[in-house]
C-alpha cells in the first residue's frame, strides 16, 4: 500500500474527543459577534465551549425530551441560540467563504434574497407541519435519518432552518432595516423549535449541532450501519480501483453542487464512525437527480438515481490524522488536510427515488462505476449549458428556489404538506416585499459587501431585547 507523506506521524484525533482538549485551530480569525469587548471567539472546539460558557440558559447543554416538547424558547433560550448560530455560521463558513463566488451564478444575490424570503414565508410553513405531526412527529422524521442514507433530512437541511432562515433571514432584514430587533420574535421562535425538535430526534444523545459533540455526526444506528460497512472493499492508493473510486467521488460532487446552483445542499456527510479495525468510515450523500426543479431534467434524461451514497474508509494512521470535523453543513475537514490517499477502502449505494425504500437501495460495484460515471458527465454538461444560457434574473430567482424550498423540502414532504402549501399558501409564489428587494440588494453593494460582512462578523445577528414580547410579531409598517 502506497503511503502519503505524513506516514509515520502517529494519530492524535482520538485526543480531540477528551473533555479537557480544546481541539485544533483550523483558521486565525476570530468572532466576536455580540460579544464586544470580551475575548475574541476562536474557531472549533474551543469556541464552542466559550460560546456555550456565555450563554445565559442552559439550551446549548444537553437538553431533555420535555425540554423539546417544551412549545417555545423563553427570551434567554433564543437569545443564546442566536448567539450560538452566529457564532456557529462563522465557524462554518470563513473556512470556505470563497466558495459563494461564482463566475457563473449570482450567488450572493439569490441567498440574500432566498434568506429573507425564508424569514418571512417559512414560519407559516413549519407550522403547518408541526400541526400536521405534532410535535412528536418531528421527532420521528429527525430519526428516520438514523436508518437510511440518500436522505436530505440531514446535516445541512437541518442546521439551515435555524442558522439560515432564521439567523441569515433576520440578520439580512436587520441590515436593510426591513425589521428591528424586537420584530417577529413569535416566527422566529417557530423557526428554531423545529430545528431543535429536528435535531434532537436524530441525534438523540441532548444535542443538536455537531459542533456542540466536537464535530461528530455519528448518528446511525450500528446494525444499519454494519449492513453498509460490511460492504465496503479494500482500495489501495495509486490502483485503478482506488482511482475509479475518488474519480467517481469527484464527478459526482461536481453535478450535485451544479444541480443546487452551486451550494452544499445537495451533499451531505455522516460520521466519522470508528470501524472494529480502528479505522475511519464517512458517509457521504450526493444527490444528483432533485426532480423538484425544472432543469434536473438533464439529470433524468441521463437516467441518474436520485441519489449516489460514497463509503469512504479512511486509515488515520497512514494520514497522521490530529482532528476530523465533519461540520454542520454536513461537510468533512481535516488535519493534515488531504485524507484522499489515505482511503482504504469503499462502496457506492444508489437511491432511486427520495422515499426508495432502504430494502430497495442498490449496491454498485466498483467495476460497475465505469458505466454511471459517463451518465453523470453527461449530465452535468448538459445542465452547465442549460444554466449558461439563463439570463441574470433567471439565475437569481432559481438558485432562491433551491434555498427557499429545497432548505425545508424533506420536513414538508416527511410531514406530507408539501402539496398542501404550495396550493393553499403559495409556496412558490414570490413575497411582494421580497420582490422589491431584488432592486435594492444591487445598491451600496449590499449583497456583496454589507451583508456579507454582518454575517461573517456575527456583528448583525442582533439579540432581541430584554423586554421583548414572546408573541411578538411585526404590527406595524411606518
């Protein structure tokens, strides 16, 4: 077996996992958020446990069933999450904030705009689902997660009802001063106790974030995992096997970020679950057939499934590996950084259809690869000159649609009201106000500078205030 450089180097991760280690840092920068004038925030584990230090309640703790159950967050309790998820989509972010650049689609114009839209339209929609379940209900589609793979009630959708719609929403409408700091206190109370009873029926152990369990999201049940590991076939760097595998792996990352207009939904990563011979195994969703969206039909026409899932098993050892995250947009970093030639082993599932179910997923073998990796090519040219030939506003509008609705789509359609709100409540319909805004995020370069600046310094992400009213919406418009 070829080994990489960093062979030799003995392997530190299991250290991160010990309470009194205050793991790696990833990036220089710190967070300082509503913090000012306290010690600056770093990254990791350590920033999670002096976030979690600050906080006023004890919500970022593990929390209990009747604390889900519990029908609203008192102020303190959405406060320190406000404070959490600024902090959290910092973490998250800086270290790819490169990523939400495109030479191609406006991105940071349609996730401004899908932000606030999702603040304003979301919460009637979550609610309809809790309603149509209850609130044990989303505690069962949270666990659903825990026995199957090529299911998007995962990682990143999850994180995103809070971290985005609410946190990104309101900290875009603060900046354009469409809200203040007291409005829609009742909404957003709606936005974040779905998340939590989201994420706590699958992780099931009291908390919610990988970040507060030291970047692990391990959240399979061990006899279902054994019947995906037991499949797994040994890979050895530099053969053609190995390389069939990471190309494969490559390709179709490349047509799920492109079909989700250039963003991590429609990839997600579970783990790093610990093999019985010490190794490392990570789970990882690539959707790339969402047929929710009107130009996946390039996708149908090539006859891909809805989703591939890549088992990657990785030797610690044979890499040095001192720290893995696998964060909460379900994407895995890291250290030393390249953990591709360490890859020992792999398998390939299919899902046909979102609701296959789990009886019905198709192992793929990797001689079989050879034949999907052309459809997938295909593919993913036919969607580049699809989307090339869009105009500005089309491109804006559509990658919105991926936020705004692919964000919560799973919940909706797991809650069976996906129907029902997109005719009863206009789902697909635009706001008027959100509209409006399509003229305004161009000026005094909003979108590109103001925005991200609030967001990445945590610095808009504004508490609400102590006499703020639970039931508080936005009465007024002067």
């Amino acid at each position: 077996m070829s080994i990489n450089a960093d062979a030799g180097t003995k392997a530190t991760y299991k250290q991160r996992y010990e309470a009194d280690d205050d793991g790696l840092r990833f990036q220089d920068l710190t967070f300082e958020g509503n913090f000012v004038g306290m010690e600056p925030v770093t990254d990791g584990i350590l920033g999670d446990k002096m976030m979690r230090s600050r906080a006023k309640s004890g919500v970022l703790e593990k929390v209990t069933r009747e604390d889900v159950l519990k029908d609203q967050f008192s102020l303190d309790e959405i406060n320190d999450l406000n404070n959490y998820l600024a902090w959290n989509i910092w973490d998250t972010l800086v270290m790819r904030a490169t990523e939400g650049v495109s030479g191609m689609i406006p991105r940071q114009e349609y996730e401004i705009l899908a932000f606030m839209h999702e603040f304003y339209r979301w919460p009637e929609f979550l609610r309809v689902a809790t309603d149509a379940v209850g609130a044990e209900g989303l505690l069962e589609i949270g666990a659903s997660a825990r026995r199957e793979v090529g299911t998007k009630v995962n990682s990143v959708h999850d994180w995103s009802i809070g971290a985005v719609g609410f946190g990104m929403g309101r900290c875009g409408l603060l900046a354009l001063e469409a809200i203040g700091p007291n409005d829609y206190l009742e909404e957003s109370n709606t936005m974040l106790k779905f998340m939590q009873r989201i994420l706590w029926g699958k992780r099931q152990d009291g908390y919610i974030l990988n970040s507060q369990d030291r970047y692990r999201c391990t959240i399979h049940d061990d006899d279902f995992l054994t019947t995906l590991s037991d499949q797994l076939v040994p890979l050895e760097e530099g053969s053609d096997d190995h390389s069939a595998l990471t190309r494969f792996n490559a390709a179709a990352e490349l047509l799920a970020f492109l079909q989700h207009f250039d963003n991590r939904l429609g990839l997600g990563d579970t783990g790093p679950y610990e093999l019985p011979n010490g190794n490392l195994l990570i789970l990882r969703d690539l959707f790339v057939n969402e047929p929710i969206f009107h130009w996946a039909d390039a996708c149908e026409d090539a006859g891909l499934p809805y989703s591939y899932t890549v088992a990657l098993e990785i030797d610690p050892h044979a890499m040095g590996l001192q720290e893995i995250r696998v964060n909460d947009i379900s994407t895995t970093f890291t250290r030393p950084k390249n953990y591709l030639p360490s890859i020992v082993g792999g398998a390939v599932f299919a899902r046909e259809k979102h609701d296959s179910p789990m009886e019905q997923l198709r192992s793929l073998s990797i001689a079989e690869l050879a034949g999907e990796l052309p459809k997938i090519q295909d593919a993913t040219l036919k969607l580049y000159r699809k989307i090339s030939r869009m105009c500005r506003r089309d491109l804006i509008w559509s990658g919105h649609y991926v936020y705004y609705v692919d964000m919560i789509l799973p919940y909706l359609r797991r809650a069976g009201v996906y129907e029902k709100v997109c005719r009863d409540l206009h789902m697909w319909e635009v706001d008027q106000r959100v509209a409006n805004y399509y003229y305004d995020i161009t000026k005094r370069g909003f979108a590109q500078e103001v925005v991200p600046h609030k967001i990445f310094s945590g610095r808009g992400y504004l508490p609400f205030g102590e006499n703020a009213d639970l039931r508080a919406s936005k009465y007024t418009w002067l």
